[in-house]
C-alpha cells in the first residue's frame, strides 16, 4: 500500500492563508525550483498545475428576478443536463435498471449547446439558459487534493546518487523553512512519513536491548551493580561503530548500521564477560580486587583477542563486497567492524578499572568480610 518505488513523499499546505489557487500554484512552483537547486535531491516534481482551461458560468440573478426564474431550478437544469441526477431503480425482466437524467453527448460536447437548455419561469413559459447566463473563459486546477484537510499539493522525487533519503527529507525540510510564505505549512506521507516515525522509534530500541541485557547478567551475578561493569563497554563499541561511519564518507547511518549497533550490545558485552566473570569468582575466594583483575585480565587477554579477532576477520568480507545489494552489506559489516575494534582495543583497558570502581563502590565491606573469611580458613587446623 505504500508503493514499489523508493524516493519521497512531501505534501505542502496550504493552512491558513487565504491565497487563490493562482498564488498557491505560485508557491507550489516556487518550491519546485529550490527543492531541486539542492544536491541532495535528484528530482523533485508534481503533478498539480491552475492552468488547466474551463469556463466560468455566471447567472444573472437581477434577469432571474425579472423574469420570474427561479435559481434553484436553473442551476437544478445545469447540473441534471450537464452532469446527471438519479431518478429512481425500476425492474423488468427481472432485472433491476437505473433512471438517469443527463443531455446526451452530442449537447454536453459544447459551450454552445447550453442555447438549447431550457427552464421554467413562475408564469409557465420555457426560457432559454442563454438569456439569464453568461460564461467566459478561464484556467483553474483540473484537481485540487487535500491532505489533513487543508488544500496541499503532493511532492515525489528521488535523492541523488551517494545521499541517502533522510539527507533528502532534511533538504527539503530546509528548502520549506526557507521559501514557504506565511499561512502555508508542510507533511510527510507514505515511506517518508514511515521513515520519520521508524527514526525515532530506533533510540527506544536501543534501550530496550541495553535493558534486556542488563536484566541478564543481573540474574547471571545475582547482582544490581556489577553488571554495570560490562554493560559500560558497550558505548566503546558505538564509538568505534560510529568513528568508522564518519570517516568513511560513502556510507549512512541506515537501518543496517542501526542493525549493527543492536549487535554490538552482544559482542562488547562478551568480552567485558570474560574479564568480570574470571575477576569476581577470584575475589569472592577471597582474593585481593586488584590482584584478581590482573589476574583476570592476563589470563583472558588471548581469549578475548582471538575471539574478537576471529570475528573481524569473519565480517571483513561484508565490510569490502560488491554486486547488487552491496550497500546495504557494507554498511553492516565496517559497523561491526569498527564497533568490534573500538570495544576491544578499548575495552581490555577500561572494562577492569571500571570493575575496580564499580565493587570498591557497591561491596567495599563486603570485600573485608571475604577477604577474613579466606583468611580465616587458611588458619584452622
């Protein structure tokens, strides 16, 4: 229901101005013409023109008082001829037919025809149309659209080669705060409108993933603040991720690196496991905090690096391939790439001091009363 095509959708308004069709199909054409001055956007166009020509048929209302002619039967006259008016359904054999009045062709293909439009005065007698109308020549829209009930004009285009669609809803967004007169406004529908909503929607995904993963290792130490100590890794890896985007000018911040960043919750939490988990069983027999994380940190450093770089090089053909669909694996791929860097070469220096911190912070006495219970054991006969 929202379309085959990729590009955008912008409908501009027109609120509470009070221009004509003619001033606002001005406006219209004067944002065309700025929208696509912009690099970003390929084409932007629309279908909606005031040029197209009709007639403008007036009444004479002082003739119709005059000449005793009612108004509602000569617009009724004009509206049964020219368009139609229902009558009623009758049936026969055995099927049911609809009445409709309406001229035929050969009287409705001309301005002209309208000579032969009679109606009823108060005294009887059939007048011609032609006596109490006049019409002349004009140019109005064909269609006037309305979106959100205001009278708007619908926007399609596409956004140029190496800029992404939310560069191109950002410039038109600029070009609309720019030209746009008062009284006028804009819209976003269709995929635009989906992306917008999707957009921010993506940052409580983030903390839903965080909180789930906190939730976990909670009930994996049967602890509310060690936890901490591994999920204060995972911005290290949205570092890297995000150093890795910047710098690589090609590709966005889409759906696949916002993909990628969900994943990296995981891998970077991995490698803070590995430390924490190795640390707290050493202290909790009694071991010093510092000597155990030492511990911990020389004895997983080869786990954590063959791992993490196993890893990499896994997701290094994703980061370079080519072919159809090849942005979208690139994208995800030096996302992970960068992300796995940063939280690893970072990671293995502040994941133990932050679990220093964390436990000198949360279990200070706790750690003394380990620390004699060990010795105390140590002692007995």
């Amino acid at each position: 229901g929202l379309g085959s095509t990729g590009g955008f959708t912008f409908e501009l308004e027109q609120h509470e101005s009070n221009d004509d069709i003619k001033a606002f199909e001005c406006t219209v054409m004067t944002f065309m013409a700025e929208a696509n001055k912009r690099p970003e956007i390929a084409r932007a166009f629309t279908f909606f023109n005031a040029r197209t020509p009709g007639y403008q048929i007036n009444v004479d209302r002082e003739k119709c008082e005059k000449m005793g002619v009612n108004l509602t039967d000569v617009f009724t006259t004009l509206r049964t001829y020219l368009g139609s008016s229902y009558v009623n359904d009758f049936t026969i054999y055995n099927r049911n037919f609809r009445v409709v009045a309406q001229a035929d062709t050969g009287f409705r293909d001309d301005i002209h025809r309208l000579d032969n439009y009679f109606v009823r005065n108060r005294q009887g007698q059939m007048l011609p149309l032609s006596t109490i109308i006049t019409y002349k020549v004009n140019e109005s829209a064909s269609l006037i659209s309305h979106f959100d009930l205001y009278r708007s004009a619908e926007f399609t285009g596409d956004s140029k080669p190496g800029f992404s669609s939310g560069q191109a809803i950002n410039a038109l967004k600029e070009v609309a705060d720019k030209v746009l007169p008062a009284g006028y406004g804009y819209e976003f529908s269709g995929l635009s409108r989906e992306e917008l909503n999707a957009g921010s929607s993506a940052f409580y995904v983030f903390l839903l993933s965080i909180l789930f993963v906190f939730l976990f290792l909670a009930a994996l130490y049967e602890s509310w603040s060690i936890p901490f100590s591994v999920l204060l890794a995972v911005p290290l890896g949205g570092f890297g991720a995000i150093l890795t985007l910047t710098l690589n000018t090609g590709l966005t911040n889409n759906i696949y690196a916002q993909i990628g960043l969900i994943t990296l919750i995981g891998l970077a939490a991995k490698n803070s496991i590995l430390i924490v988990e190795f640390a707290k069983e050493r202290v909790e027999k009694g071991m010093e905090l510092i000597p155990a994380t030492v511990q911990a940190v020389r004895l997983r450093l080869r786990p954590i690096l063959m791992t993490s770089f196993a890893f990499i090089l896994g997701v290094t053909p994703l980061a370079f391939s080519s072919g159809a669909g090849a942005v979208a694996r690139n994208t995800i791929g030096w996302t992970v790439l960068g992300g796995m860097l940063g939280a690893t070469l970072l990671g293995i220096f502040i994941v133990p001091v932050l679990f220093v911190l964390i436990t000198k912070l949360t279990y200070g006495k706790r750690l003394a009363e380990l620390r004699t219970e060990h010795t105390d054991d140590h002692q007995k006969p």
